[in-house]
C-alpha cells in the first residue's frame, strides 16, 4: 500500500472554513521525531555510548528521546547524576528529553511497591474490592492521594533531570476479572461530589437515593451512565492538575499521556486529552488501514494539537530484529500522511552488543568493564565475543530471543574459550529453563552450569552433555559470562543442540548486531529523514476535507454502535478518496462545523437533544446532513426517545428523506443501516457526492490500494 501526502494551499472556495492548527504550546512539538530505548543495552548504549549515538541519531531525524528514571523495575539502573549528565549531552546536540513516568504505578520507580504496600486505600479497585496488579503490583487510582504523590515526586525527579517533557504511560483505569475499576474510597466521594453537583440532592431524592451517602453505581442502577461519564472526568482533572504543576515548577516543559483511546469506556481516557500539550497514539503492530482509522479519530480528540504515533518496528517475536522493509513503509507512510510525529522504539535499532542475537547481561559491573566481539580474537583469528574486567565482575552476552523447547527434551551444550589473566570463579555458561512467563517452571532441576578454567590458557573446551529440560519449560537462554572474576575470556563456537541440531544462532559471533536488517533500517530512516527535511510541509497543517465524519462516544459506550469507531464507513471513504474530517458529539458546533459541507452521522444511536437541535440549526443554515439507521433515536445515555426528535426538527420522517430533501438552505438524507462495524450504508458514498461532499481532491487513474489524506496549510 502507498500513503501519499497531500499538502497544498486551499481556500474556502468549496464552502469550508481553512482553521489553522492550534499553536502548540511549544513549536519542537510539530514533525517530532522521538526514540525510546526502553531498557537494557538500548538505554546502555545512548546514555554510556552517547557521543556515538547522539549524531546517529540526528542523521536518522531523531529529533527527541525519552529516558525512564532509576532505580526501579526497569534496567538498567542509572544514578540521576549519570542520567542527567547525558540529558545535558543530548540538549547540547539540540535534542529535546523526556521523561517516562506514570500516576498508576509510579513509572516503574522503586518507590512504587513502597506505597503500594503502604496505601491500599491508594488502589485502585472494582465493584467487589478486587484490584489490578499487572506489572507486578497494584494500580494506583487517580482520586487517592497517589495523585500528590506522584505529582510531587515525578517533579522532583524531572527537575533533577532537567527535562523537557513528561509522558504518562498507562494514565487510565483499568480492569480486573469482575469488571471496571473506579469503586475505591477516593472514587465513591469524588463520584458523590460530582453527581451531587451535577444533578442536585432533589433529583437524587426522587431516584431513591440518599445524597449524603450516594456512591458508585453498578450496572443497570439508575446513576451508571453517569458513573462511566465521570470516570473520564476524574481522569482529565488528574491530567490537568498534573500538567499545571508542572507548568508551575518548570516552565515551558510538556505533558503527554500514552492512552487508548481505541479502548472501550473501561480505560476512560478520551476526556484527558484536553489536558495534555498533544497527543500520543500508541499504534504499534497496526497495519495501514487500521491505524489510518486511529490517527484520523486521534485526530478528532487532539482537535489541532500535534499527534505523536507509536510505531512498532519490531518483530514480536525477537526484539532484536526489524520488520521487512514493506512492512515498515505500511507503518511509516501511513504515519507520515497523517501528519503524526513517529515515536520509535529502540528494538532492532540501538545497540550495544556488538553481534547479532548476543544482548550484554551485567550482575557486577565495575568501571571498566567491557563486552566485545573481537574481530580476530576467535579461533584461528575468527571472530569471537571478549568480556573483560579490570576488577571482579559477573558479566555476560545472552541469547536473544530465548530458546524455545519442550519438557523432557534433552540437549548437549559445547564451547570454546580461551583466557588472559583470569582471576577469582573464571568462566562459566549458564543455561536456564523458564516457562512461559520467564519463570521458574515447575520441573527441577532448571539452571546448569558449564564450568570452566581461570588462569591464562589457549583455546579449550567447554562441555556439558545429559541436559534434561524440566516439566512446565518453555524456553531456554544460554548465557556465556565472565564470573566473579576480572581479566578477559574469549568466546567461540557456541552451540546448544538437541537430536544433532544446534539451537543457538550466530554462535560463531560472525554476524554484527544490526547487519541483518540492513535493509529495513534503511527504509527506516529514508522516511525518517523525509520528516526532517520536509518538516515544513508538516508544521502548521490543517485537515482539508469537506466531508465531517461523527463519531459518538456516547453511541458507542452506551448504545454499542460499533467499536470505538465505523471502520466500514471509514474505508469505503478511503476507497473513494473523500478526505474526511472526524468528529465527536462535544464537537458539534459552528466553528468545528463550519469546516466542512457534508456531515456523516453512521449509527450515532445515543445523542443528546442540545446535538441533535445544532444539527437542525447548522442544515437550515446550508450545511448537508447523512444520517444512517438508528442515529439519534436514544438520548445520550441509551434512554429511548418517545419520538424521533432528529427527525421533527428537520421537518420530516427520516424514512421521507430516503432521497436528499431541503431543510431550510441545506439539505438531509437519512439511509437504512444494520450493523455499522459489520457493514457501510448502502448507497452512501453516491448520497456524499450527490450533496456536493468529497469533490475537494480528484485523482486520476489512481492504481488500487491509494489513500488520499490531504492537508493544507492555511
């Protein structure tokens, strides 16, 4: 597939408004380019191989990084001084720094399990108590005082660091085997002040409910749909008051939260986006159309902020190879058209082993250590991998991926290794069953060691025969490794073998990390370095299309129209190049609708009377309306209307407006239609041209497989 980028100049010559795109709050926000190496030789190698990778990078069009804060859950663990100080590298490189940090688990900072232990009332939980522990401790909920806490603590953290932005991972509710978190103490008075606000103690009287110890609601109970609405809100006040304290303490520096808001309702994350300087869409794994129906409603939500786009580059598989270079273009150029800045990650791309499927593993690690592949240290001046210390250490090259096996097989492992002044334990290969999870299985025994000699010595050979894998093993990893020891000992010739057939790759160490995938590096950053010296094109740019799109939150969450968005209407849109722009329901105004001529309500069942009395006003006034199925025949929360009010308003039955028919200056067509995420109402791309929508662009002869996203820069 091909994704094309159209930026042009337009006018209003087709009855829409140009709106230029919201100022961002900084300008090194627009046509970003950010790299996150995400533990391990990846954050090793930019931060104590910097004065390589920094220009590197600037040569790939990086134009940003992102640092985790140590010490906590992911390795490796700098002190904040080492950290800072390749923070003023970078910064003296003219790049931009963030910092990752979290609200629901402190961003993986070691003082996470401290207050989690110390505060459960911080937790968050379900209807039953029931509480959320993915990544190895419990969730922490914005209403709680873990709000304070790790507002103030990831300020100090990030002042110490001298950062120029904070992104949020994972700023969301989340939900465990009972259902929806948002039922801790903090939540039930949060929720009571809020709907006492919102519907007043007399309301609450007349639905039998006491306003003093009113709390969350459970399904079905008369206050749930105002519940699944707060959760959002309680999200968007967290962000918000994230943001102005930092704002407060460091001026000038971003927010952003990593959310998906593809999602259900459960993660409540869509209202907080108003609270943060742009948007970050985790898309990694898409392919083209899919994320093409994300960023455009990502799009909707960031309402003129920049869009960063996380994309994955990697094979799920092995974190240390790239996707084939058309797998990546799909990614990239959708990304691209849509005027998202590309977030990376450092898997197959940052390095600090130097060969191929061999990762550094460090235990012990004084100053001075090395890992190497020696281009001529091996047997006979092959290649082998060095691992040296001037003073004790436990240090070692692990296979990566692991291996995977069965129980009960059995395997032979052999290598050859040479010495320099080896003293203390000396070398040793460690080779460990895991299960699934990377666990201890149940089986024993499940860690084997191959010993060798310290000392100085030649070429010898390192043997271990009668390997059993344990019952409840998934896969193995092999692990060379200088142990408790100093001097240097030479690798080659590893080999793990089952039935005659070695597992191990590259065991030889002739392959250099990276070389493998040259070529889809270099696809990579031919798109990368496209951004870089055509930022222009990107900063400032504004969605040209004079076909709206309505996307109903309230539809989906309540009436189950269709999931998060109409993925059937959207590709026939693409299909038939009609640039289109989304919206949501809170959207429909006349600035938002001014910028189109035709608007498209798919589904929209759950529509509040205000909406649906603005869509009347704008089709009177000349706007065309499409509306399909059920659209508007339930209020906002999924109530049945006793009439179809959409259709009073505009003066007619919507099965009457089976052909266009004028509505004051404009004109609305209604169109029959079952399941929008199964299907496109029939006949609509003909109803869209017949009221004038999607003639803005036109491309001849365009082979199958073109999407058209334009832009224009007012």
């Amino acid at each position: 597939m091909i994704i094309g980028t159209l930026t042009t100049i337009a006018g209003a010559c087709h009855g829409q408004a140009l709106v230029p795109a919201q100022e961002p709050y900084q300008d090194w926000l627009e046509a970003a380019c950010v790299m996150q190496p995400w533990s391990g030789e990846r954050v090793s190698a930019m931060i104590d191989e910097r004065a390589e990778w920094i220009p590197r990078l600037q040569d790939w069009g990086v134009t940003a990084v992102i640092f985790i804060p140590g010490p906590g859950d992911i390795q490796p663990n700098y002190p904040t001084e080492i950290v800072r100080a390749a923070i003023d590298d970078y910064h003296a490189a003219g790049m931009r720094v963030l910092m990752y940090w979290s609200i629901m688990h402190v961003g993986h900072y070691e003082t996470w399990h401290t207050v989690a232990n110390e505060h459960p009332e911080w937790w968050q939980r379900d209807a039953e108590g029931g509480v959320v522990t993915v990544y190895g401790d419990e969730w922490l909920c914005p209403s709680t005082g873990a709000l304070d806490y790790t507002i103030n603590l990831g300020i100090e953290i990030a002042r110490a660091l001298d950062v120029d932005g904070i992104m949020l991972d994972n700023n969301e509710f989340y939900s465990t085997d009972v259902g929806a978190t948002g039922y801790c103490d903090g939540c039930q008075a949060a929720f009571r002040a809020h709907i006492r606000g919102k519907l007043g103690d007399e309301a609450l009287r007349a639905l039998g409910l006491d306003p003093e110890t009113v709390g969350c609601p459970l399904p079905g109970e008369p206050l749930w749909p105002h519940w699944v609405d707060w959760r959002y809100i309680a999200w968007r006040d967290a962000t918000e008051q994230f943001r102005r304290r930092v704002r407060e303490a460091m001026p000038g520096t971003v927010l952003c939260a990593n959310t998906q808001y593809k999602g259900n309702w459960v993660l409540a994350v869509h209202e907080q986006i108003a609270a943060e300087d742009l948007l970050f869409s985790e898309s990694r794994n898409q392919l083209a159309r899919e994320m093409s129906c994300k960023l455009a409603y990502g799009h909707c939500l960031a309402d003129g902020k920049p869009v960063w786009n996380y994309l994955g580059t990697w094979q799920d598989d092995d974190l240390n190879r790239l996707r084939t270079s058309p797998e990546i273009l799909d990614r990239l150029c959708t990304s691209l058209a849509w005027n998202t800045g590309p977030w990376l990650v450092g898997y197959g791309l940052i390095f600090q082993a130097s060969a191929q499927w061999w990762v550094p593993t460090s235990y012990v690690a004084p100053e001075g250590v090395r890992w190497t592949r020696d281009e001529s240290g091996g047997i006979d001046g092959s290649v082998a991998v060095a691992l040296s210390s001037p003073g004790i250490a436990r240090i070692g090259v692990s296979h990566q991926p692991f291996l995977a096996i069965e129980p009960g097989q059995r395997f032979s492992f052999s290598a050859r290794y040479r010495t320099q002044d080896v003293q203390g334990a000396g070398p040793r290969v460690r080779i460990t069953f895991v299960d699934e999870n990377r666990r201890a299985p149940e089986g024993e025994p499940y860690v084997f060691y191959a010993e060798g000699e310290g000392g100085t010595h030649d070429w010898q050979e390192m043997r271990l025969d009668g390997i059993v894998a344990p019952a409840g093993a998934a896969v193995v990893n092999v692990e060379p490794f200088l142990w408790n020891a100093s001097g240097a000992v030479w690798f080659d010739d590893v080999r793990f073998q089952h039935d005659g057939e070695d597992l191990v790759r590259n065991g030889d160490f002739e392959m250099p990390a990276g070389e493998i995938d040259a070529e889809a590096r270099a696809t990579l950053v031919g798109g990368l370095r496209f951004l870089r010296e055509h930022a222009d094109l990107y900063r400032g740019a504004t969605r040209w299309a004079d076909v709206g799109l309505l996307l109903s939150r309230h539809s989906v969450d309540f009436g189950q129209a269709y999931n998060r968005f109409p993925r059937p209407t959207m590709w026939a849109l693409m299909d038939a190049h009609i640039p289109f722009a989304v919206f949501e329901e809170h959207q429909l105004d006349a600035e938002h609708l001014a910028r189109i001529s035709v608007l498209v309500a798919p589904q929209a069942s759950c529509l509040a009377d205000e909406h649906l009395e603005t869509l009347a006003q704008w089709v009177r006034e000349g706007g065309r309306l499409i509306f399909t199925g059920a659209t508007a025949l339930m209020t906002e929360y999924a109530v049945e209307r006793e009439s179809d009010l959409l259709a009073e308003l505009l003066g007619h039955a919507r099965e009457a407006r089976a052909e266009p028919t004028e509505v004051g200056q404009g004109r609305a067509q209604w169109l029959p239609q079952g399941d929008a995420s199964a299907e496109v109402a029939p006949g609509l791309i003909e109803a869209i041209r017949a009221l004038g929508g999607g003639e803005i662009v036109h491309i001849d002869r365009a082979p199958e497989g073109i999407d058209l996203v334009a832009w224009a820069q007012p």
